[in-house]
C-alpha cells in the first residue's frame, strides 16, 4: 500500500507546481488584458486618422459640402467598432476573473458558457443598436458608416494578431 501512496502522490501536482501554474495563468491574463487595451486604443487611433483622410479627400475632390457628413460617418462607424472591442475586452477580463473565483464550484462550466453566450447577443445588440442610431437618428451616409464599421473590425483583427505575435 505504501508503494501505491508513493506512486500516486508521485503523479499528482504538488504544492510548488500549482502556485506555478496559478502564476502562470495570472501573468497570461495580464498581458491578455494589457493587449485588449492596446487593441482598443489602436482602433480609436486609425478610426480617427481614416476619418481625417476621408474629411480630406472629400474636400480634395470638390465634394466640400458633403466633406464633413463622410467624415462623420465614417468617425461614427469606426466609433462603433471601437466600443465594440471595447465591451469585448471588457467582458473577457470580467468572465477571467468569475472563472477564477468559481472554479471549485459545479456547474461552474456551464455558467460560463451561458455568459459566453449572454456577452455575444449583448455586444451584437449593443452593435445593432449603435448602427441603427448611426444610420436612422443621426442620418449618416449609409455605405460611409458601414465603411467605417468594417474598418474598425479589421483593425481589430489585423492588430490582435501582430500584438500577439510581437508579444
């Protein structure tokens, strides 16, 4: 019995390997959190700086009238995109930090999952409703704010995967 105490305690975790690996996990949810922020701000970035270049193009080419109404629209699609990355860095560091509190709990997967879930629908509202504004109460241009809308996702994807691999 003795040799099958040894054996098992052999193949189980110690102490020191699970404060690793707790640590391990923390310092990756940190760098996670610190890369969704600097995503988020690198949207708001290129939004602005695409808005300016489309306030500029549209003065260049005589449609000086309209210059500013492409340039809004434009700003308010990449804004959108931008709150969007932002709810979604948001709600990632909250599930981390839920997780790590119920992980002893049962069902504790299932709740997660379920929040995984409720986050999607939430930002997809969230993003329906914000276009829709965009679109019906403000009056912006159509296609310029749905330019801006991808614009901004595309950043968001092209950044989060050169961050990560600068990382």
């Amino acid at each position: 019995m003795n040799e099958a105490e040894d054996d098992l305690q052999r193949q189980c975790l110690t102490h020191p390997e699970n404060v690793n690996i707790i640590l391990r996990l923390c310092v990756l949810e940190a760098k996670e959190e610190r890369l969704a922020r600097r995503v988020v701000a690198l949207q708001a970035v290129i939004t602005l700086i695409i808005a300016g270049v489309v306030y500029g193009l549209s003065g260049a080419l005589q449609y000086t009238e309209h210059a500013g109404q492409y340039a809004a629209a434009v700003l308010g699609g990449g804004l959108v995109s931008v709150l969007n990355g932002a709810l979604l860095a948001w709600r990632m560091s909250r599930a981390a930090q839920h997780s790590a509190s119920e992980a002893q709990h049962p069902g504790s997967a299932h709740r997660q999952l379920r929040l995984m879930y409720l986050y999607a629908v939430e930002r997809f509202l969230v993003v329906a409703v914000l276009l829709g504004m965009c679109l019906a109460v403000l009056k912006l241009t159509p296609l310029a704010v749905l330019g801006g809308f991808v614009m901004g996702q595309a950043v968001l994807l092209a950044a989060r995967l050169i961050l990560f691999r600068l990382n």
